[in-house]
C-alpha cells in the first residue's frame, strides 16, 4: 500500500533563468515586494530545491523565497561537462542574485556544500549579504602541498573510470524504492516526507525506473586541494552576522574518522568576524528534514 502523502502548504512554482548558458532551474515561494528581503536557499550535494519545502512550509511569516536547483541537479542541466568545479557555484550564484535582487541585499542560507559556497561567496561579495544562515557548511580537511600529484591523478582516473560508465548512479523499481532509499541513510525521515521527496529527488524513465536527478559526475573527486589559509582569509571579509547551525549528531567524526573533527570547524570559524553557533537536538546532518520546525524558527529569529 503506498505510504501517505507529505500534504505541501505553501506551493512553489518553478522558473526557468537563463544563467552562463544554462537554463537554471528555481523553486519559488511567495511574491516579491518593496517591503521584503529575499531569502534565498541553497540546498547541498546530492539534493534539490524541493527539499526545503517543509522548512518553508514551517516559517510563521509571508517570505520571498528563492531556491535554485544547482547546475546538474533537479531540472537544472549540466551543460555536458564531465565534472564540476566549486568556483562555478560561486558564479552561479552570482548571477542569480543579478537576476533576483538586483542592487539589493539578500538574506541566504546554504545547507552542506551550499553552506560551503554561501560562507565563501560571503567572503567575497559582502555588500550582497545581510545575514547570512550557514547549515553545516563544515568546509573540507586541510590540506599540504605534497599530495597535490595524488590528486591529480585520481581525479584523472576517476573521469576515465566515469566513462567507461563505471560511476553511474543507481536506479530504482519505483518511487516507493527511491523514498526506502532515503529513510534507510536518514532513518530520521517519516514515511510521508520520504515519498513526497522521492517524486522531486528522482524521475521516472521511459523504461520505467527512477533515476536520481544528479549527474553521477559530481561523484568525481575535486582536482584541487582544499586550502585551508585561503579560505581563513576569506571568512575574515564575512562582514555581516553569520547564524552557524550543527545538527546534535557529529558528522564530521562519521564521514573523516579524525581527519577533521568539530573543534576543528569551531576554531576555523572563529575567524568569522560576528558569527553566532546554534545546535538542533535530535537532528542528523538534513537537519532541513529532521526538525524543520526548529529550524524556520531560528531562521526567522535570526533574519528579523
């Protein structure tokens, strides 16, 4: 029997905005106005837009909501390339809030690799930003200039193996397969948000198999090293206050086994010039699924 429903309460509508050659797909919520900051969501690796439906659906106030899906998922297509570069978020980004919010300021939010992305776009545009809501954006362990040639070289051996049509994602039976999928890695997610996520988390195929809206490319390791000085320097210039949330469940120890723990992060932010640190209890790392409540409240306290 199929599971019940998650019943939306505020709907989106999508826009297509053309953007660096590609056709950027936007989820929408609510109508500009003079009176409103746009709030703009940024979700992570491996997600879409979608997926903060029930934070905005858990917002108390009226807002102008913009979501894009990044290049190479959801609707938003790839352009052909066979892996992805970070800087090109930054730029997408960019030209999103050109098209958006043109000569005004935003308030954005970005969840894992968009936490990423919006912590170093506000580096860099800072005018842009008026508060900024950094969702377990941890950033990577550091990095030495000697494993540079290893690097390299696997990312090389990755795009071969890419095409010779070894990295490609799995497909599943039907969507009640994609939504087991997701409340086995998040055993967090109820049954009815599963379902609702899994008809915008994959499609249908004319073979009838449900396919992952995400390019398998973005699995390819990044060529360059992550280097830790350059990203300190740019959290130096985050010039607005910064709401930094962490989920009670430790993410980091699972995914780095030590490599790069919480303390870690703590003191890398700590070069943030206003930077607040919240936590959410009973939360793992989609903590945007897990307690979206407590999550549109702080957001709201924190933008208001």
């Amino acid at each position: 029997m199929m599971a019940q429903m998650y019943q939306v309460k505020k709907q989106a509508r999508s826009e297509f905005v053309p953007i660096r050659n590609l056709q950027y797909h936007v989820q929408v919520w609510g109508e500009p106005s003079p009176d409103k900051i746009p709030l703009v969501l940024v979700h992570g690796w491996m997600d879409v837009a979608a997926s903060y439906q029930f934070v905005v659906d858990a917002f108390s106030q009226d807002h102008y909501i913009i979501a894009p899906d990044w290049r190479g998922y959801g609707q938003t297509g790839s352009g052909g390339v066979d892996n992805f570069w970070f800087p090109d978020y930054l730029a997408d980004l960019d030209f999103l809030l050109d098209h958006y919010a043109p000569g005004s300021q935003v308030n954005l939010v970005g969840h894992s690799l968009g936490g990423n992305v919006v912590m170093i776009y506000a580096g860099i545009r800072p005018e842009r930003i008026r508060r900024l809501v950094n969702l377990e954006g941890f950033g990577m362990p550091a990095t030495t200039p000697d494993q540079a040639p290893k690097r390299y070289a696997k990312w090389m051996d990755e795009l071969k193996a890419l095409h010779r049509g070894e990295m490609e994602l799995k497909a599943y039976d039907s969507a009640a397969g994609v939504a087991r999928r997701l409340m086995k890695t998040n055993p967090r997610l109820g049954e009815d948000k599963a379902h609702w996520l899994a008809t915008h988390w994959a499609q249908e195929n004319a073979d009838g198999k449900w396919a992952i809206l995400g390019q398998s490319a973005h699995k390819i390791s990044n060529a360059q090293l992550y280097r830790v000085e350059e990203v300190l320097e740019i959290y130096k210039r985050i010039s607005m206050p910064v709401l930094a949330v962490e989920a009670s469940d430790n993410s980091l120890d699972l995914w780095w086994n030590g490599k790069f723990t919480l303390a870690q992060y703590h003191e890398r932010i700590q070069a943030v010039p206003n930077v607040e640190i919240a936590r959410i209890d009973d939360a793992g790392h989609m903590m945007h699924h897990d307690q979206p409540e407590v999550l549109a409240t702080l957001i709201e306290r924190f933008i208001a």
